[in-house]
C-alpha cells in the first residue's frame, strides 16, 4: 500500500480524490441552501413591512405602477394651465393657489 492519502479509500475501492470532491460538492451545496433561505427570510420580511403580500408583492407593485401616473403620458403646458384655470373660475381652488399653481407649472418649463 502507497502512503499517499489520495490514493483510494482503505476498504472501499473510491479513490480519495473522489471522496475529496463529494465532500467539497457537499459543503458548496448546503452553503447555496443556506444562502437561498436567508435571501428569502429577509425578501418575505421586507415584503410584510412595506405592507405586501410576501408572496404576490411583485404583482402588487405592478398593479400599482400601471394604475399609477407613472406610466401616463405627460400633458402638454398648455393642458395643465387650462386645468388650473378652470379650477379658479370654479372657484375649486383660490387665487393664490391658482398663482402658485400657475407658477409651478410654469417654473417646469
């Protein structure tokens, strides 16, 4: 028999090379599911306290950005100082939101 530790496993066949490997594979495997289980603890906690389902939050956040003003093309100068006008002539809103809100839109441009 060699004195090389690599050679084979006594009483087994398996070179230790081998034996060597599998173990190697295994610790690199429960390190992966370790990681992919403290990647989804923390996802499902964030989740719940931002308020989403932990599970259909990518949903969520789909649903609103599409019924949000995100998405929605952006109205011409024109069209929003029309909005703002008739606000004020129906007495929505006073004069001085209607300078500031005039002023804003303007201070956009």
């Amino acid at each position: 028999m060699t004195d090389n530790p690599f050679d084979t496993v006594p009483d087994s066949g398996i070179p230790g090379i081998m034996v060597a490997l599998f173990v190697l594979f295994g610790v690199f495997f429960l390190s992966v599911v370790v990681v992919m289980i403290v990647t989804a603890s923390r996802r499902y906690r964030v989740a719940k306290e931002s308020g989403l389902d932990p599970f259909a939050g990518d949903i969520q956040m789909m649903g609103r950005v599409a019924n949000s003003q995100a998405l929605a093309p952006e109205r011409s100068v024109q069209d929003r100082l029309a909005e703002v006008d008739a606000l004020r002539a129906a007495g929505t809103i006073s004069e001085g939101e209607h300078s500031a809100a005039r002023a804003r839109i303007l201070g956009g441009i």
